[in-house]
C-alpha cells in the first residue's frame, strides 16, 4: 500500500509512523529501507507535538 501511495504522489507525500520501529525492524535493502533511507535523505520531519498543539494555519504552513 506504502508503494502505491509513493508511487502515485505528485508533489506531496505525508508518512504517519514509527520511524525509530522502521530502523530498527527493516533490512535497508528491502523496499521500505530505501523508501526510509529516501525519506531521511531528502524528506523533512513536523514533529507529533507541533501538529497537535499548534493552530490550524500553522500545520498548513509547515506542511506546504
């Protein structure tokens, strides 16, 4: 499913997980280790805490 999202984004892709899980449990040759290792390479992080304890327009802000 994570590969069809990836595939199919255009300009914007948001990724909801466990990084810390991914590094840990996933080889970095399968798909989702060179989808994270992407991710840490050109992919920003919004911490959890800030898109809950910030107003609406500051999360559509961080995110565009």
């Amino acid at each position: 499913m994570l590969v069809t999202a990836i595939s199919r984004a255009r300009s914007r892709l948001i990724i909801v997980g466990d990084f810390e899980w991914i590094a840990q449990s996933i080889s970095p040759e399968s798909v989702l280790g060179r989808v994270y290792s992407h991710l840490l390479e050109h992919g920003y992080q919004i911490p959890l805490t800030e898109v809950r304890d910030s107003p609406t327009q500051s999360r559509l802000h961080a995110v565009r």
